[in-house]
C-alpha cells in the first residue's frame, strides 16, 4: 500500500502541475484569458471505476467522476451509512457537503463514515467553506455603525439599482431553491459596495485568511482527512464581482502547494449565467457548482460549452430541487415530461437523465435519501435519449 507521505507528495505535485495563473492579479485577469493557452489535455484519474456507471472527466482536474454523485445535505446521522455504501456499491465516486450542513455536523458524519469504512481513498471528497465571508461581514458590520445613516442609505439605494440593472431577480431568470435564499443577495451587493466605497480597514486582509486558514482546518478535522480533493470557496457566492477578490487566488494556491486541497471551485444557485461567465474569466478555479435544471438552462448552456472548452469543471446541482418543492408551477413538470415521454422513469431520475444529454456537463449532484433512491437514480447513468422539442 502506497505510504500516506507518498500519497501527499503526489498530491502536492499533481496540484502544482494543474495551477494555472493564480498569481494573475484582478485587474489583469480579463486580458489574461484573452492570452490564455488552451489546457492542456488532463491524465485521468480514476476512483472506484465499476461496471454499470459511466464516468465524466471534470475539467482541468482529470478527475473521472461518476455522472451521479452525492449529495449530503440531511446526512448528519450513521442511519445513513448504508446509503453511502449503496452509492459506493453502484460506482459513484464524489461525495460533496459544506461546513454549513447541519453546522458541521454533516461533515463529522462523513468523516467517521470514511473511516469506519475505509472508502476514503474510493472518493474524491469535497466540502465548501461556507463561512468564508464571516470575518468580512462582521468587520463591515461595524463600519457601518461608524457611518452617518444617510450614507448607508446611498449604499443600498446603489445595491437596489445594481440589482434591478443587471436583473438578478428577474422572474424566470432567477429562481428560489431553500428559504432566505433571495436574502442573500443585497447582502452580498451592500458589503461589495461598502468595499468599493471605504476599502479594507488595515489588517482585514490577514484576518479574512486567518479564518479561511482556520475554517478549511476544521472541516479537514472534521471529516478526518488530510487532504481534500475539491475545495469551494465561496459557498453561494451572489455576485460575480465577488470573484476578483486577490484572497481567493492566493488562499487557492497556498492550499494547493501545502497539499491540503488539490482543486479550486466556486458554487452559487443566483444568478448563475453572470456567474458563470465570471468564473471561466478570472481562471484560478478548477470547477464551478451551480443551479442547473430544465426551467433555467437557457441562460447556462452555451457558457457551459465555454466552460469546459476553457478546462472548468462543471457539476450541476438543483437538478431535480424543483420538483422536491412545493408544485406551484406545473409547467417545469410538464416541460420535462414532454422532452422525455418515457413513463417507465421516475421523476427525480428523468431529471437527471434530462441534465446528462448535455455533453458539457461533468456530472449531476443526487440527494438520494434511501437505497431505493441510488438504485433509481443510478439506473439512467450513461443513457442517451432523444430530447424531444416542446
């Protein structure tokens, strides 16, 4: 068996061949991917490769991963084991969670499962940081108190305009998918505004990856490993402005030389083409997450080609979050169900089926709350169907 320090200096050169540009400073970063080489062609690199699931390279990484992968959310109690192995069992290689399921207590579920069970080195693992702009918002929170009320008051008023000019919330374009989730927009515009309007306060910096340093730290504790193969920072960003931020390249590729995690990604569920668009042009990161489903697509899909014609991982998430909700718009149903008539699928498997045809996509995460659930869902991995047009 390969030693666990092998294993890191394999990981830390594999990291360092795969950076690319991640000194690149915000303002040069439109130019540098006009200048930009194409990727080149990634080694894949495989985990638990069985028969019966088909596999999708993700971007620049060369990570095969399963088309299905899992999603953790409610995972926070061993009764789901046996799922996870079920999932293991069926091929699928990628399990995703965040600091922020069940305030860690998804994470430290998953650790002892991959411990229990030794399947740590079967799955490429992946968690976000979801309180990376903790620190931030606090300090920005106290600026504010120091402020006279009529210049916060221009501060959101500017939020207010931006939103409306660049139609984030446009029905149709935007779509809700968890309670407070529109909340989080015009926070994120009013603390990227403060910024642009009063800067960083002296140390800030320091202190905003400080914390980074210690919330990557937990969540490596937490699920008992040394290294994490996908690392999403920031989790549900709102704004693509946000991603010219100089931290986020440098914590990336500190990470990445220190072998701790060994790809960059990004995940948002707002306004996704916006977001999109900005995560192919600023280059630091590997893979993006983001909402992608039969009612939203249209203003994805060609970025999606552009995505991974630039070497950017896409994994599509919300897939089938529509049809959990409570059903007030029938028409996404009767969408999906006549772009595949085929009445032998269940719902939440036509879903995903629906998302595969796209050959621009890496794979879809699958909330799978029972056995039963795996064996449905992994039932329509490498399918090919004729979408029908409505």
């Amino acid at each position: 068996m390969q030693s666990k320090n092998n294993t890191r200096r394999d990981f830390i050169q594999k990291a360092t061949a795969t950076t690319l540009g991640l000194a690149v400073a915000p303002a040069a970063l439109s130019k540098a991917e006009a200048t930009r080489p194409a990727p080149k062609a990634a080694k894949p690199e495989w985990r638990n490769k069985q028969d019966g699931m088909s596999y999708r390279m993700l971007g620049r990484t060369g990570f095969m991963v399963s088309e299905l992968v899992s999603g953790t959310f409610p995972y926070n109690d061993p009764k789901h084991f046996p799922i996870l192995d079920a999932q293991i069992g069926h091929g699928i290689n990628y399990i995703d969670t965040a600091s922020a399921y069940s305030q860690g207590g998804v994470e430290s579920n998953i650790g002892t499962y991959l411990k229990e069970s030794n399947n740590r080195d079967k799955v490429f693992l992946s968690t976000k940081l979801s309180g990376y702009y903790g620190f931030l918002a606090g300090a920005i929170g106290e600026l504010q108190k120091e402020l006279p009320e009529s210049k916060v008051k221009a501060i959101r008023k500017k939020v207010d305009d931006l939103m409306a000019e660049r139609g984030v919330l446009k029905p149709g374009y935007h779509m809700n998918y968890f309670g407070g989730q529109e909340e989080q927009i015009p926070k994120g515009y009013f603390n990227h505004l403060m910024l642009q309007e009063y800067g960083y306060k002296s140390g800030w910096r320091m202190k905003i990856k400080d914390h980074a340093r210690k919330l990557l730290e937990d969540g490596l504790t937490r699920l008992q490993t040394d290294h994490l193969d996908v690392l999403h920072c920031p989790h549900g960003i709102t704004m693509p402005d946000l991603m010219e931020d100089a931290l986020l390249p440098e914590l990336f590729e500190e990470f990445k030389q220190k072998g701790l995690i060994r790809a960059a990604a990004v995940s948002f569920h707002n306004d996704v083409g916006a977001n999109l668009a900005k995560a192919i042009e600023v280059g630091y990161y590997d893979a993006a997450m983001f909402a992608y489903n039969i009612a939203n697509h249209a203003s994805t899909e060609p970025l999606m080609l552009k995505a991974k014609e630039s070497g950017l991982g896409t994994i599509a998430m919300k897939v089938a979050r529509l049809f959990a909700m409570e059903q007030k718009h029938d028409w996404r149903r009767q969408k999906l169900e006549a772009t595949i008539p085929d009445k032998e699928i269940g719902l939440f498997p036509k879903t995903y089926l629906w998302a595969l045809q796209n050959p621009n996509l890496s794979c879809c995460v699958a909330q799978m709350e029972n056995v039963d659930q795996v064996k449905e869902n992994v039932a329509i991995v490498g399918r090919k169907v004729e979408l029908l047009p409505v």
